[in-house]
C-alpha cells in the first residue's frame, strides 16, 4: 500500500466513504460525497485508488462494487504517523497536547480517564519491553 500521504483530498474522501459502508460502487461514493464531481471523475478517482493498491473491486451485476484492501486502522496509523512526523517533529507529545488544546472539540472527564487508562497501560508496556532488552543483554554477553 502507498502511504496515505500520497492520495489527494478527494481521494482520502472517498477512502473514507468505503471503509464506512465497507463496500461501494461508483454511485455509492458519488452520493456520499459532498459536492461531488462528476461520475466519470468518479470512476477514474476509483480507478487511480485501485493503482495505488489502496482497494480493489469485484463485479456485481453491470457494475464494480469496490472495498480496501487495508484495514482502516493500519491506513489510519499511517496516515497518522505521517501528521505527527510532518507538524510535530516526530512528537507524538506535541500531537497530544495540540489535540487536547483544540477549543472545538470538547473532551469529557470520562475521555480524559480514559486517556489517563491508555498512558498507564503504555507506560507498563514500556517497562516490560526495557526488562526483556536488559535479559537478552545480559544473555547475550
């Protein structure tokens, strides 16, 4: 799979709309999209997706039905990594912190829980990856 980077606005909107109905034909996408340009663009939109190996299609009846090839979530980690490595320097830090400044979006105390849940869980992960480094060191010497 390319790297999510490399796919326009239009087409990550229409990646988008096949990872959420799971599966779509041309004329699927097109009602979903907001704005849309025309079926044929629709079709050749498709068609560039499907050369960069992002979806591929199998026939149903007169039309192509399309799906990803990749599940969202490796798509969404790419895409992700890609943001943090571009506008935070690498710092996943900063991408959190510049989440949790937006004004826009506000985040509840269950959120924050939750959050606080996933650091604690990160933080055991890290330890038990440190102690089976110092064991294989130690092995190995």
């Amino acid at each position: 799979m390319t790297k999510a980077s490399k796919l326009s606005r239009r087409e990550r909107q229409m990646m988008d709309i096949i990872y959420r109905l799971e599966e779509a034909s041309a004329k699927d996408v097109m009602e979903n999209l907001e704005d849309p340009p025309s079926y044929s663009s629709v079709r050749t939109l498709l068609r560039k997706l499907v050369e960069k190996g992002h979806i591929s299609h199998r026939e149903s009846g007169l039309k192509y039905v399309y799906f990803p090839l990749v599940e969202r979530k490796a798509a969404s980690n790419t895409a992700l990594s890609n943001i943090v490595k571009t506008f935070f320097s690498g710092s996943p830090l900063q991408a959190v912190n510049s989440l949790l400044d937006m004004s826009n979006n506000e985040i509840s105390d269950e959120e924050l829980e939750q959050l606080q849940n996933l650091i604690q869980e990160k933080k055991k992960a890290n330890k038990k990856q440190k102690s089976a480094a110092t064991a294989k060191k130690k092995r190995g010497k």
